[in-house]
C-alpha cells in the first residue's frame, strides 16, 4: 500500500501574477482544451505545449512543437528553453486510447519524468498540476466503495499503476524543488468527441455486462476536467483531488440507456468479451474491464469547494453526450462499404 500525499506548507503566488504555462499532452483533446483555456486568461502570459500528435482545434497564441514523448533529448531541450512557471501535466496516455497498453506506459513514464525534471532544473518552476485517475484506489475486499482523497492507494491496474508512478514522480520534484504539486484524480473523461476505451465499448451494438452485479461508476465532462486542471493550476493547489460528475450511472443502465443490447457475461466469458471487443475496434484494457466488473466513483466533494467549481456536469448528462456520436464501426465492415 502507498499513500502519496504532498506538503501543504508550500508558498505560492497569487492567480493574478504573470505565468508561463508548459501544457505537456497539448495534442490531446483535454490538453488542447486546457490551452484553449489558458489563452482566455489574463494572467497567464505565455503557453507552451507538446505531444506527439498535433492539437485538433485552433491555438491563438499558444505555441505547440510535435514532439513525441520517447524523445529525451528533443523534449528536455523543448522544456529547458521555455522554463516554464507552471506546468499542466497531460503526458499521461490512457491505454488503448491513443496508444497500445505497453507503448501509453512507455509515453507516460517518459514524458513525466523528462518533461517535470527539466522544468524544475530550469529553474523558473513554481507549480505543477498532474492528471490522474480515479483507479489509483483499485477495487476489491476491503477498499471504500466511495473514496474520498485521504484513501489508501492501491491500484489493481496497469492504469491504476501509471497514474499513481505520475502522481509519485511529482510529489518528489515537489519536495525536492519547493514546488506546489497537485494530482488530479479524474473520473472517467467521456463525451462525443473524447477519445476514451469506455466510451467505445458503450456504443458497441451489443455491450458485455456483468451477470450478477450492476455496480456504480461516474463519469467526467470534457469542460470540466479541463476547468479544474485550470483552476489548480492558477491557485497553485497542492495536493489531490477527486474530480468527478455528479451521480451515477452503471454498465447495465448505461447500455440501456444507449439503446445496446446488453450481453451478460461471467467468469472466462469475460475473456471472450474481450477478444470480440477488440475484434469491433473497442479495446478493452484491465482499468475498462475492472470498471464494469466492479464500479469507480469517488467524493469530489473537496475539488468542487476548494477550486469553486459551481456547477459540475451530472453523469447522465456525459452518458447522454457520449451517445450522441456514431456507433463503432468495424474497419473491415466500412472498408468493404466503400470499395
């Protein structure tokens, strides 16, 4: 079991001096919308970003530079030159949602410690805020069935174990540095446009569910995940917080809800779902899977009254906006439409 917790005792600067943000993952569609963000302020004075894709939507005065995050040298000297006073951190690749599970670990690992070792060794460094995920806490006997951020972290998954090697690796540059370090611990991130594993599964025509349990999980608005990554950043919070949707939803009245047939499915027959999943072009990695055997939800309580969210989307309404875009489509079955 490892508790990672950061000092509270940190100075920080008030949100209305002048920042240089570092937005690493920019190319993604929370970090290109967090830089979107930024430009609306003020007080942030410069943005800069990178990711081995390039952003989707329309940067004004942010400068983004393609590299990919496996490349030491080209990112170090990225980072080194713009010696950033903040850095919002979404170098963390969920697996099977850009990348391979093997090749998302590989790009996080790298671009955490390379991206926030050279902006502390720059020297300008004052606050980080990391992403995280609410599968840090893990499932199974004897965990809170709702976490708040004072739970154990003891992650039952590759993603689990990413987020949690994120959230160390700030904490230490933390210590190290004097630097106020956050972890954001979302919910799963969904919506028509997100490019997320859960969400292709959901929209499959026929959707596996569990036989005997219909367990509890939230889910996060795009917008939201993005204000919150905003506002950590410019009061330089320190510590973690649980960012997540308002209520619940469940994989069978997910499924319902989206008009799939529900498949139900129990012991080895999981392994099968998962083979045909993939088959339909909807990986399905262990944190998907763990999420529909066993539930996620947390109290994002603490993030909402100390970063004064207001309003935070309901997770009917990010299930609602996920099936408003088109059914997965098979490769093969629309390449054989088209010829």
């Amino acid at each position: 079991m490892l508790v990672v917790r950061t000092p509270n005792r940190i100075p920080v600067r008030e949100g209305g001096d002048s920042m240089r943000v570092l937005v690493t993952g920019m190319g993604g569609e929370l970090g290109t919308r967090v830089a979107q963000m930024f430009e609306e302020r003020t007080e942030v004075t410069e943005i800069a970003g990178f990711d081995f894709v390039p952003p989707r939507r329309r940067l004004r005065r942010a400068t983004f530079k393609r590299i990919d995050p496996r490349d030491r040298d080209r990112l170090v000297t990225f980072v080194t030159e713009f010696a950033p006073s903040a850095v919002a951190h979404f170098g963390v690749y969920e697996p099977d949602s850009r990348m391979s599970p093997r090749d998302a670990s590989l790009a996080t690992e790298a671009c955490t410690v390379h991206a926030l070792g050279a902006a502390a060794r720059a020297g300008a460094l004052e606050r980080v805020v990391v992403r995280s995920g609410l599968g840090v806490y893990g499932r199974g006997r004897g965990r809170p069935l709702v976490p708040d951020e004072d739970a154990p972290l003891e992650p039952t998954s590759l993603y689990g174990r990413m987020c949690l090697e994120v959230e160390a690796v700030a904490a230490g540059i933390g210590r190290r540095h004097g630097v106020a370090t956050a972890a954001l611990r979302y919910a799963v991130v969904a919506g028509s446009h997100v490019p997320s594993p859960l969400g292709r599964v959901l929209r499959l025509p026929a959707v596996p569910v569990p036989v005997f349990a219909d367990p509890p999980f939230s889910m996060l608005d795009r917008d939201d995940a993005a204000r919150a990554m905003v506002e950590a950043l410019l009061r330089g919070h320190d510590g973690p917080l649980n960012i997540v949707g308002p209520g619940a939803t469940s994989p069978w009245q997910a499924v319902r809800f989206g008009g799939r047939i529900p498949v139900p499915v129990v012991g080895p027959g999981w392994g099968v779902a998962c083979r045909a999943a993939e088959v339909f072009g909807a990986p399905m990695p262990d944190h998907v899977l763990e999420l529909l055997q066993h539930g996620r939800t947390a109290d994002g309580g603490r993030a909402i009254e100390e970063l004064e969210l207001g309003f935070v989307v309901p997770t009917q309404e990010v299930l609602a906006d996920l099936y408003e875009w088109a059914t997965v489509t098979p490769i093969a079955d629309r390449a054989r439409r088209v010829a």
